[in-house]
C-alpha cells in the first residue's frame, strides 16, 4: 500500500496527542502526528494549567509561556464572596495558543513528525490502519486519537455523549484596559459559582487580557449565549464587540469504550475531564503519555488488537480513574444541593482551602468528597444559626 508509513499515527496536536507522540517517539517508534492548522493558531481557553498537569509533563514548562501564577481563587455565589490563598502556587495561567505549540515542538525534539491536515477517515486494511486526509493516506500499527470533542473519529470507537455527559463553555478575550474593576486580579482567580446549578462563570487575568467565560452541563444551558450576556452584563463586561467561542468539555467519570481494534483515544476524545472543575489538561497529559506507551508495546509486539490495547484503559483506571468518578460524584451533589454545597465553597475558608489542595493535586478528590461529607451539615446549619441565606441556583437566566 502507497503513501507515507509509520508506527504509530496521533491525530490531534493538543495536550493529549503531543503527549501522546512524544511518548512513543521516545520509546523508538517511528510517530507522525497529525493536526489540522499549522500552530501556534488561536484557541480559546480559560488557560488554567494546574501544578498536578505541570508535574504530569515530566520537563519544565519555560517562564516565557506564563503569563500569570495563581495562587488561589476569590469564589462567590450570590451575595457571598470569599478570597482562598495557597502558599504554593495552585496554577499558571497560559495562553494555549504558545502552551500547545511548545508541546508539539517537544515531541518533534523526541522524534515525532508533525503533518498539518486533517484526518478525514480511519480503516482499517488487513493488519494495518490507514488514514485518509485529503491529500494522501497514511499507514501505521496503532492510531491513538487526540482530537477532542470537535472531531468526528471517535465516534466510530464509543457512542456520543448525552446532554448530562458533556458540558458546554462560552469564553472570550478581554482586554484589560476595559476591564479595571478587576485590577486587583494578578494572583488568584475569580470564579462565580451558579451561574447554571451546577456550572460557574470564572475571569482569569493573563496580563494584557481577561479571560471571561461561563460553562455548565449542556442539559442545563438550553440558551448558553443568553446566560453568557447575562453574566458579563451583571459583572459590567461588555462583550458586545467581542469575539465568543464555544465549545463542548466531556463529563469525566462516565464509563466510556476506550480502544477498539488499532485504535485508542486519549484526552477529552476518551471523556476524560474533571466534572467538577472542567479542568482536563492534567488528564490529558497523563492519559496520552499512557496511550503513547501501549501503542509502543503494541507495535513491539506486532498485536495491535483490543486484546492488548484493553491494558490502555486499566491503566489510566489506576492512575485517575477513582478521581474522575469521585469528581463527577461531586458534580453530581453540588447540582442536587446548589445552596448547600456552593454556599460552603464561598462562605467556609476550611472548606475552601480543602479544595485548593485538590485543584493543586497534593489530595484526591475522594478524600475531599469523604471530608466534607462528614461536615456539610454541621456547616450548613451553622451558616442558618449566623443568619446567612444562600441564593436560589440560576438556570437558563
């Protein structure tokens, strides 16, 4: 069969797939990874990299990619506001745009060949896979798909998300001239909880600009856009010039398919994102580093089959599985009890600092769930003894 040949073929070049490439490259296979527009190219994020994602990398991410350190966030929810401070930085905050394309040139130094098109098919003839752009087609061993929730591949390996399995964001850019009321933003974030029950607004500070942008379940914004302005017009944003961006975030914790035959998906393609936070790049990390891992082994073996991929997701089952499950879990109980668990997060500084922890990695989302478990209830009441009331949730505005 013509056309170009490798060992293992990655499509999609953000965190997952050059994870992924620079994973198996170094394990000695011959890996081209696919994207679709030549980087760096703008793509809308809040840009958050936690320090467990920075720690997932295995080499420093350089000081010229950070355009912030975070060290806590300012949470509120209706009436209530609260500051949470970490001696250790919790994130950098990045523009993916830089962030991505760095990724990629560290796999291209392990070896990986970049190619800019966009996959359009996978088959599979025989023993090998074969990839079709629209170009030319490409034949490998293993094909680990990385192209997130836009992309139309993976499909063919596991169903689509339903409305409560998926969330959906709406973000966007604005300068900080326009924005002086939140000056005082430079290390910490500002997060709005119940913006949709379960979902939030955030405002990240990247220097020359905010990054502004709501997200909840999509089964809870039937009208994204509407809530979207209703929560820049309410913190006094004007977005009306602005160019907004959505996009879908998978629900981690779901039982998903993972492999089929010669084929793996890995990051936000696989679902694997915290439910709760939104924040997916620590386990696309890890989850394509994984993936990069088992193609190696399968193509050293000469058995690509779902038999031997099948070690791909208990693999990632051992390494985050429980957290993700534990995170959508909370998900799931700050949707049921808006008021309760969102009022604590605001309001309760132990609470909070608990939770700064998780987002920095130094605990499991399952020993948060546990410890406050035992004490929301004592906390709620005490917060009705002193007189405070939360607010009704907001969906759909």
């Amino acid at each position: 069969m013509g056309g170009d040949r490798c060992d293992v073929a990655v499509v999609g070049g953000g965190p997952a797939g050059s994870s992924a490439a620079r994973q198996a490259a170094a394990l000695g296979c011959r890996v081209v990874l696919f994207e679709k527009a030549a980087m760096p190219r703008p793509k809308l994020c809040g840009g958050a990299v936690s320090e467990q994602a920075l720690r997932s990398l295995g080499f420093a991410l350089p000081e010229r990619l950070v355009d912030a350190a975070c060290f806590g966030t300012r949470v509120h929810y209706g009436s209530d506001s609260m500051l949470g401070r970490s001696d250790e930085r919790v994130a950098v905050l990045v523009r993916r745009e830089h962030f991505d394309h760095f990724l990629v040139e560290k796999a291209q130094e392990a070896g990986a060949r970049v190619r800019v098109g966009e996959v359009t098919a996978i088959t599979r003839v025989g023993d090998e896979m074969v990839l079709q752009t629209r170009d030319d087609q490409t034949t490998c061993a293993v094909v680990i798909i990385a192209e997130g929730t836009a992309g139309r591949l993976a499909k063919d390996v596991r169903r689509p998300d339903r409305n409560d399995e998926s969330g959906v964001c709406l973000e966007c850019r604005v300068p900080s001239a326009q924005l002086p009321q939140f000056a005082d933003l430079k290390d910490v974030i500002d997060v709005y909880l119940g913006v949709a029950r379960g979902g939030y607004g955030w405002v990240f500070p990247h220097g020359d600009f905010y990054s502004v942008g709501i997200g909840g379940l999509r089964s809870d914004l039937p009208a994204p856009r509407r809530v979207f302005e209703t929560f820049c017009r309410d913190l006094q944003i004007d977005v009306d010039r602005t160019e907004v961006h959505g996009h879908l975030i998978p629900c981690g914790g779901v039982r998903r398919n993972l492999v089929s035959d010669g084929v793996i998906l890995a990051g936000d393609a696989a679902g694997f994102v915290d439910a709760f936070l939104g924040e997916g790049i620590t386990y696309a990390i890890r989850s394509g580093r994984i993936s990069g891992e088992v193609a190696a082994r399968a193509v050293q073996a000469k058995d690509a089959g779902p038999a031997t991929l099948t070690t791909y997701g208990q693999t990632c089952e051992m390494a985050f599985g429980r957290n993700l499950r534990y995170a959508l879990r909370l998900a799931r109980l700050a949707r049921r009890y808006p008021s309760m668990f969102m009022r604590l997060l605001a309001t309760e500084r132990t609470v909070l600092d608990r939770y700064l922890g998780v987002a920095r990695g130094d605990r499991s989302y399952g020993d948060f769930v546990w410890w406050l478990g035992l004490r929301a209830p004592a906390l709620w009441l005490r917060g009705l003894s002193n007189g405070r009331r939360a607010p009704p949730h907001i969906a759909g505005r």
